[in-house]
C-alpha cells in the first residue's frame, strides 16, 4: 500500500513531494520526490502521518534520502524530540545522501535515533533490532 499526501499545497505541483508505504506491522518506508527540499512543514506533515498510522510505541521507518537536495537545520531538533523508541534508517547509496544524512544526524541529541545505511537489508536489520 502507497500513501501520498492527499493534496498539495497551495502554490505547490500536484506531484507529491513525498511518498509512503508499509513494510511489514511497524515499519514505514518514506521516499522524496529528486529535488526535495526537507523544510519544517515537509517534516510536520510526514510526522503527522506517521504519527496517526503508529499510535503505539516508537515509529520505525526506513527514510530514502536519495531524493532530497538539502535538509533545513531545524529538522534535526524535531527529530529529537521524538519518542525515544523511535528508529530512523536513513538509507541512501551517493556520497551527497551520506553527507545530507550525516548532517541530520550530527545534530540529533539521541545518537541511537539514527543510522545511515546503504541497502535494505542493512536499514531493515537496523529497525528490526531490539538494542536499536
């Protein structure tokens, strides 16, 4: 199953900016449209969403980097305040994924959030692992 933001915002194509599906009961995939720029309302809206599907412990979702241009500074700390048993898997294979994803990270107060990975298995195995 594949969500999409059910509208667009105004000014904005009606080419979703970013994208999500289910990967088993607790695991979300996020994907960005290429040229995404992940700003504080971009963010809010994923966390909404991932919020309403996951009322029950921490989220967990696999987070593909690849299509974003830049990450605005602010994200870093609204990821920090998540709940501490949420898990991030930033997952990306260029060397400007890794660069934008360490960025994320460098910043997040709870290193364990966090973690850069460059395939599926790798970002699944993150997520699925209890220490994590």
């Amino acid at each position: 199953m594949i969500t999409q933001p059910l509208e667009a915002h105004p000014g904005q194509s009606a080419v979703p900016l970013w994208t999500a599906r289910q990967l088993g009961d607790r695991i979300r995939e996020i994907a960005f449209a290429p040229g995404t720029t992940l700003d504080l309302e971009l963010f809010e809206e994923i966390a909404s969403f991932l919020l309403a599907e996951n009322q029950v412990g921490g989220i967990r979702a696999v987070v593909h980097v690849s299509g974003l241009v830049d990450v605005c500074p602010g994200v870093a700390t609204r990821v920090s305040a998540a709940r501490t048993s949420t898990r991030l898997a930033l997952l990306g294979q260029s060397r400007v994924d890794r660069v934008l994803a360490g960025f994320m990270m460098a910043d997040l107060t709870n290193a364990g959030l966090a973690a850069y990975v460059t395939d599926m298995d790798e970002a699944l195995a993150y997520l699925a692992d209890p220490e994590n």
